[in-house]
C-alpha cells in the first residue's frame, strides 16, 4: 500500500523567476527562506512521486475548453515554456508516474468525479517555479493535477475538499508500495491583470492562514467560497491549499512563512500540513 508521507504548500509567482536578478535584497532572502525550508522538509520525506496541485496559466487548455479537474497520466509532461523560466529551470522534459496517475484516474470516476485526463501536458510556472526555487534535483516523478482557477465555472471549496479526500483515498488504495507527497502551488492573493494590479490583501490571507491552522473544513469551505469573491482573482489559487488540506485529512497546518511581497505581487506563503499518527 501506498503511503502519504508529506503534505505542502508554496506560492509561485512569475515575477519570482522573471525578475529574480533585481529584486531587493529583502524580497529574496524571504523568497529563498521560504522555499528551502519547503524543500528541505519535503524531500526529508523521500516521496518516490510527487503529486503536483495548480492551476493552468493558459497553456494546456483555454476558454474553449477548461475542465474543473485534469489529471496528467502520461509518462512524461514538457517542462516550463515561460521564456522566462526555461533559462532557470533546466529540465525540458519530467517525468511522470503513469501507473499511480492511472489509479487517482479510477479513484475519481469511481468516486463520481468526471475529470479530464492529458498523456502529456506543459507544466508552467505553477508547477515548476516551487521546484527551481526549492532546488529539489533530481525531480522525483511527478503526477500533475490542474484545478480551473482562472475562469468561472470554478470548482466550489467544498469540492476542492472532495477532491482533496479522493486523493488521499487514492494514495492509501494503490497496491504497490510507494511514497506519496502532495505540493499545493499558488496564492494567496494577487491581483493580477485587473483593477488594483500588484496589491497584497493581507486581511484575506491571514484568514486564510487562521482556517488552514484550525483545521474545520466546513467553517473554511464557507469563509473562503466567500472571501475569495472579494479579493484578488489570484486569490482563487488558494482552491490548491484546500485540495491539499483535505488529502491530509483537514488536520490542520503549520505555517512555515507568510510575507507580502509588493515586489513580487504575491501574498507569499508556505506550509506543511499536520499529518494523522
């Protein structure tokens, strides 16, 4: 049986690789803190696969075709094709974990779940930015899923929980032996493209920050299906953190750091989920 050994979060902003060679001196030891101290801890978990949790900037799927969910099963997914990341990140290809990936494809629809699949997919800044700057290589084999964070219909907080409760559902079912940890990538706020561009909403993260700490999923579906329509659209990415919060079966977090960074245009934070015994 399959084991869920670490459960993590960590923001990802392009501004982060894009305009890494000048900024402050401040904004990068905070940026770089960060993500080594999630690095650090997650591969301390030796995961033979990370499952990856992020939205699609555009480059797999567009209005004409969005889905709620999409899971990567393929062998291997292209690396970053941001120009500005491909210089930093230099991994063209990952590989991925078809036969776990083919398994959280049979949990969902047995489940009732309805998610897209891709054999092969482009894994953007979301996914690959945490990976560079948490400079993890090799790369273990990683199973991609993408959460629509970007247009409405969006999946609801307490589908997110659902689908989170699959995943873990999922982990502990595969029969062979294999351990899993699971990456939660984006938020908290940023507004991006839209009025009030570069702004941080503090308020609405360290709500954010207090729900995941407690643990109750029903008073933090309801609190952020509501805050979430009163704040920055990059604020939708917290949907991943909820995924994450349920496969580690709402136990509740401990923030590793929080930080917002005008420079970078992101509520920066980082954290690791509470795992049962």
């Amino acid at each position: 049986m399959a084991n869920l050994v670490g459960v993590f979060a960590a923001s990802h902003g392009p501004m982060i690789a894009r305009e890494w060679d000048t900024l402050s001196a401040p904004t990068r030891k905070s940026v770089t803190e960060g993500f080594e101290r999630v690095g650090q801890r997650l591969m301390a978990t030796r995961p033979d696969v990370l499952v990856i949790v992020s939205p699609d900037h555009w480059c797999n799927f567009f209005l004409n075709n969005f889905p709620a969910f999409c899971i990567g099963i393929g062998e291997e997914h292209d690396g970053p094709p941001e120009p500005f990341l491909k210089t930093r990140f230099n991994h063209p290809v990952l590989t991925g974990h078809p036969s776990f990936a083919r398994h959280l494809m049979d949990t969902a629809l047995q489940r009732d779940f309805d998610p897209s699949l891709s054999h092969r997919m482009t894994l953007d800044h979301g996914f690959c930015l945490p990976l560079w700057r948490m400079e993890i290589d090799p790369v273990p084999p990683i199973v991609p899923i993408v959460v629509n964070e970007v247009d409405d219909p969006m999946p609801t907080m307490r589908r997110c929980l659902a689908w989170g409760s699959m995943l873990r559902a999922a982990i502990e079912s595969y029969p062979q032996k294999l351990r899993v940890a699971v990456l939660a990538t984006g938020g908290l706020s940023h507004f991006i493209g839209e009025p009030g561009m570069g702004q941080i909403d503090e308020a609405f993260d360290r709500t954010c920050i207090s729900l995941f700490e407690n643990g109750d999923p029903a008073r933090l579906a309801a609190t952020l299906e509501h805050d979430v329509r009163h704040t920055g659209n990059g604020g939708h990415e917290v949907r991943n953190w909820v995924v994450a919060h349920a496969a580690a079966g709402n136990q509740g977090f401990n923030l590793i750091g929080y930080a917002p960074l005008e420079e970078i245009y992101v509520g920066c934070a980082f954290a690791e989920w509470r795992l049962p015994a």
